[in-house]
C-alpha cells in the first residue's frame, strides 16, 4: 500500500504537469501555433500554419492538426496503430456489410445516367479560383460558390437539405442530405480546399481534389434528378481545410460523435482524375477493414477490377472518420507510385485531368451509394 502522503505528492506532481502542459499550450496558441501529429508515436509539435503547408504538406509528410481535439478517445486513436491485416485496433461501430452486390437493377440505370459534362464545366470554375486555401480569401469565395452550386443540384428533390459547417477559420464544410427512412448515416466524402505549396501560391488543385468534389457533384445530380428514396439516409460531404491537417472532417465527424449519430460508413474520395493503371486503388492503411472489404466488392462489380496501396499517417479525411469511432474507407484514383506528380504544387492543372476516371468514380459513387443505402 502506497502512504497517502505519497498519493497526495504523486497527485500534486501530475497537476504541476497538467499545469505545466496547459501553460505551454496557452502560450503557443496566443503565438499563433499548431499542435501537429505526423505519426501515432509522436506526441506532437507546436508549428505554424505556414510550416505546415512548406515543410509537411509540400514534402508529402502526413500530418494531423490537433490543436483542438479535447476528446481523450479521439487522441487515444489518433495514437493506436494502423488496421492493416484486418487488425482493427481503433473501435468502430459494429456493421455488417453484404458479401456480394443485390440491387443491380435499381443501380444499373442510374450508374448509366452518370457523364463527366457537368464535372468538366464545374471542375474548370473550381480550378480557375487562384487557390482553395482554407485560410485565404479565394478559399471562402470558392466555398460560396460550391455551397450555390450543391443547392441548384440538389434542387431537383425538395427533401434534399443542403448545410453549411462553420469552423473557426473562414472557409465552411458542406453537407448535402438526402433523408432515408432511418436516421442511419451512409456517408461519401471529399475535401474542397487546395494548396500550391504555400499560403499565396497558386492552387488550382484539380486532381487534389476538385476531382472528388465534382464525383460527389455528378452523383448528387444523378440521385436527385431520380427522386431517389433510400432506406438509410445518405450525406454528402465536402470538406474543408484537409490540407491543414484534417480540420473540417475532424470537426464534422466529433460533432457527429457528440450528437451519438449512427454511421454505417464512411467512403471517402480525395484524387480521382489521374488514373494511368485505368483502375480505382482501395487503400488499407488507417481505415475500417470491413468496410474496405465491402467497398471492393461494390467497386469490381460496378467498375471492374480494383487495386491496392497504404498511404499512411493523417493520408485523408477518413482518417478523421476513423478517429471518432466510425467506419470509413479510403477509395483513391491510382495507387501511390504512379500517382499524379502534379498534387501541392501550381501544375495540378484542369488539363491533367483523365475524364475516364472521374466517370469510374462518379458510377462507383452511385453504386455505392444505392448498395450502401440497404445496408
Ligand atoms: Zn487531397
């Protein structure tokens, strides 16, 4: 037995921690820094917003903003090792996905109505911003402008709610709705921001990832124009400032913890308009390796043959999905190697574009999402 005196020392040493903890906290934050996490091993380190885009972003090195995640089992995941080999050590809410696909004949027609003439008229306002840098003024303006676009879309189907998310930086997520009869979540996602490879480059960001944003774009259109009633209630997400370490689905995906919403899954989508192999790659690292599973068996069916790759440390917002205890997946345009060399830099132009694989995407979405709706 330890003396209580011991105890109340022991107690004091750890409240000067805290204290001291807190105190370095404060300090940085008035400083204008921010806590990033590159790995589930590290601790974090205090940077500023411009270090993070230079000497991370830039330099391909995956990175979480912690700053302001207060929920201790948020950050206990964000520091649990990756799922590969189906070792999910992160607990997701417990779903049961299909082993095969079973409403082809629903799908099948809205999978045709996919085109890519829509996307290429938006991707090319969305590239002719100078950037979509979450903290700049063309980041905003190109967030009003999606926002205007999601609602003339989604107005096909009057039931279809379009929301703006705040955060504490300028540039808002958006979610699209489309209610089901149960209040269960099937959710596709992609990040809206961009960046150069600094605050004032230019960021046309077309691959990365304007491209996810007009898959979500077509796929909304398709389901609106249908009068689509699903089952479960089906959300489109379009996130912003991912380039800054996750921030907008770190924020979207805590509330939704706090609110104890429930989510079947998570799909998210960030580059899918640079495919050299022809083939949607379905990454393994820091995802839900059931869903991952399921998402396979929906893309081959629809699409064709898949391939794989891991992409590591805070990759993409499923990684945000994942942290808050939800099942995501991560489906991407080409595996790492034969990826777009264009991504963070000016030279991630609209010309890049391979239109066949924006439409694989776009007919993958709908797929998914009319199978996913049943689940
Ligand atoms: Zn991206």
């Amino acid at each position: 037995m330890v003396a209580p005196s011991v105890l109340a020392l022991l107690a004091s040493l750890a409240w000067s921690a805290v204290a001291a903890a807190t105190t370095e906290s404060l300090r940085a934050t008035k400083a204008g820094l921010r806590l990033i996490k590159t790995s589930p091993e590290d601790g974090g380190q205090w940077i500023t917003e411009e270090q993070k885009i230079r000497d991370y972003k830039s330099k391909g090195i995956g990175f979480v903003d912690i700053t302001d995640i207060t929920d201790p089992e948020v950050l206990a995941a964000l520091s649990a090792p990756d799922s590969r080999n189906g070792n999910n050590t992160v607990s997701a809410q417990a779903v049961s996905y299909p082993s095969s696909v079973s409403h082809q004949a629903e799908a099948n027609p809205l999978v045709a109505a996919v085109s890519t003439t829509n996307p290429k008229t938006w991707l090319k306002t969305l590239t002719d911003f100078y950037n979509r840098y979450y903290r700049s003024s063309y980041g905003t303006q190109a967030g009003t402008w999606l926002f205007d676009t999601i609602r003339s879309v989604a107005a096909a189907n009057p039931s279809i709610t379009v929301t703006q998310f705040t955060h504490s930086f300028n540039q808002p997520s958006l979610i699209a709705k489309i209610p089901g009869t149960t209040s269960n979540l099937v959710i596709v996602s992609a990040h809206y921001d961009s960046t150069g490879g600094s605050s004032t480059a230019r960021g046309p960001g077309a691959d990365d990832n304007g491209s996810g944003v007009v898959v979500l774009l077509e796929a909304l259109r398709v389901l609106a124009e249908d009068g689509f009633k699903p089952k479960n209630t089906l959300e489109f997400h379009f996130y912003a400032g991912e380039e800054g370490g996750l921030l907008g689905s770190q924020a979207v995906f805590s509330n939704y913890k706090s609110a104890g919403k429930s989510v079947l899954a998570v799909v998210n989508q960030d580059m899918a308009g640079y495919s050299p192999s022809g083939k949607l790659s379905i990454y393994t690292d820091y995802v839900d390796s059931a869903l991952t599973a399921y998402t396979r068996i929906v893309a081959t069916a629809y699409v064709g043959s898949t391939t794989s790759d891991t992409c590591g440390y805070g990759c993409s917002d499923h990684a945000s999905a994942r942290s808050n205890g939800f099942p995501a997946a991560y489906v991407c345009d080409e595996r790492m190697d034969t990826s777009s060399p264009y991504i963070h830099t000016p030279n991630d132009a609209y010309s890049t574009i391979m239109w066949d694989a924006v439409l694989r995407h776009a007919k993958f979405t709908v797929a998914f999402l009319v199978e996913a709706s049943y689940l």
